[in-house]
C-alpha cells in the first residue's frame, strides 16, 4: 500500500512511516524541509497550490495527516488528494473540552474551550465530513519529542533535572496525562489500514495516566537524576513561552478519554511508560 505522511519527519510523524515500512508499505514524509530533521521525500507546503501536483504524482492509497488543525488545511487538502486516497486524522482528546471525574468516550459530544481545542474540532469536524477517520489522542511522546511539560515541549527539562533545579508544576495532583507513545500509534495506525470496519472517531490512549508531578518523577527515576525539587504553581503563574499560552488550558488540564488500549483493542503492543522514557532519553542524548 502507497502511504503518505503529512508531518512525516516531526517525532510522531517518523514513528508512523517507521511502522509502516516495517509492514512492508511504500511511505513518503510530506513536509515542509526546514531545520535540522530528517529531509523528507516530498517538500511542500501543505497550502501550496502545488499540493495537488505532489499528491497526483505520488498517488497514495493513505494520507495520514499529523499536523493540520485549522479547517482551511484540511480542506486544501480534502481537495488535492487523490479521489481514491483515505484520510487519517491526527486530533487529540482536547476537543473534548474540559476535565471531568469520568473519561470521555466517543458518544460524548464535543464541547472545545481555547483557540487551539477550537480549531482543533473544527478541524477534525472538516476532515470526517470528507470521510476521514479520526483518532482522538491523549499525549502524544516518543523518539523526537524532547519531554512533555505544562509548557509543551521543553529540551532543557532533562539539564534541570540533573542539577536538582526547582521544578514549577501545575496546581494539579491528579491523573491528568494519557500518554501514548508514538511506536505504538504507528503500528495502530498500520492495524487500521486493514480494517474495512474501522470507526470514523476513535480515542486512543496509553496504558497509564499521570499526575503532572508524576511525569517529573518518572523522568528523574529514569535517567537516575535526584528526586525532583516541585513548586505548586497556579496556571498564571507559570513561565510559558507566548506562543503556548492559548493552549495552556488544554496542556494543564486535558480531558480524560475512555477509549482504545492499544493492546486491549487492536491487539497492538503498548508501551510502558518507564520504556518509552528510556527510549526517548537515549535519542535526545545520541
């Protein structure tokens, strides 16, 4: 099968062409080619008018899209593809809206907060009305992916780590993270190109939930750092680059989905945390 990854060299991006070639498919990374990365095999932008051009050549039977989320991106894309081709939409499980004592399943309607959950749905909203399916996520980690914080992704957390240096964390000390590791997302997604009976929505989690004072800890144990120094901050009070603050109510307190275990539904392979940790530790260090 002809696979195309638009977002193919970001963290998760590479884990979903690794599973895929590892099933024996054709996969090519569409991305823009910028930085340091890996150079992917079809440069584009992916609002460029020469979209539909790059996509007729390489003719995918998939499109496995990692990064939109406005509703103008997906439907550029709706109309450059191959009418044969399927959609694969990377959402995530802030559509949802606000946190809540029980999960989310699929059935509960979406109810988004925040310009980034906002366009996020509308987003996905766009791609299902073209027939795409949609795999709603907790967070998403692994290989690529320096460790996630209430600030998105922060490369020096592992140096603040080892110098023992005080941690802010939010005022929130419960099971608020889902993480999934990006491997295992991948071969999820090679399941599904299989399956005819596949739903358009599903919620993808990991095997485990964590406090955000639990991810710290984890990490420390892990790369054998001390025990981490946590301040309890209020949301207004953390430092968090200008760019994330529209998505720092999502980041804090993301929705609790009850959904696929990977394992459990698909058959597919979970990844403990503490392994995914390792894993993502040795690529940041080599």
């Amino acid at each position: 099968m002809r696979i195309l990854v638009v977002g193919g060299t970001g963290g998760g991006g590479r884990a979903v062409v690794a599973a895929a070639r590892a099933a024996g498919h054709e996969v090519a990374a569409l991305a823009r080619g910028r930085g340091d990365g890996p150079r992917p095999e079809i440069i584009c932008d992916r609002m460029s008018p020469e979209l539909s051009a790059r996509l007729t050549a390489f003719d995918p039977a998939v499109i496995i899209d990692h990064v939109g989320y406005r509703p103008e991106e997906i439907a550029h894309l709706l109309a450059a593809k191959p009418p044969r081709a399927r959609l694969i939409y990377i959402s995530s499980a802030v559509v949802y809206g606000e946190g809540r004592p029980r999960p989310y399943t699929e059935a509960d309607p979406p109810r988004p907060r925040g310009p980034f959950a906002q366009a996020k749905h509308a987003a996905e909203a766009a791609a299902l009305a073209g027939g795409a399916i949609s795999l709603r996520l907790g967070a998403l980690y692994g290989p690529g992916h320096a460790p996630l914080t209430p600030w998105g992704r922060d490369a020096g957390l592992l140096e603040r780590l080892w110098a023992g240096a005080p941690l802010p964390a939010p005022l929130i000390d419960r099971p608020v993270i889902q993480p999934l590791f990006a491997g295992d997302l991948g071969r999820l997604i090679v399941d599904l190109l299989h399956r005819p009976d596949a739903p358009s929505i599903l919620n993808v989690v990991g095997p485990e939930a964590l406090s955000w004072r639990g991810l710290f800890e984890a990490w420390a144990a892990e790369i054998g750092a001390p025990a981490p120094q946590i301040i309890p901050a209020a949301p207004q009070a953390l430092e968090v680059p200008a760019h994330v603050r529209p998505f720092l109510s999502a980041l804090l307190d993301p929705p609790q989905l009850s959904g696929a275990l990977l394992a459990r539904t698909f058959g597919a392979p979970t990844t403990p945390f503490a392994a995914g940790l390792k894993a993502v530790y040795h690529h940041l260090k080599t």
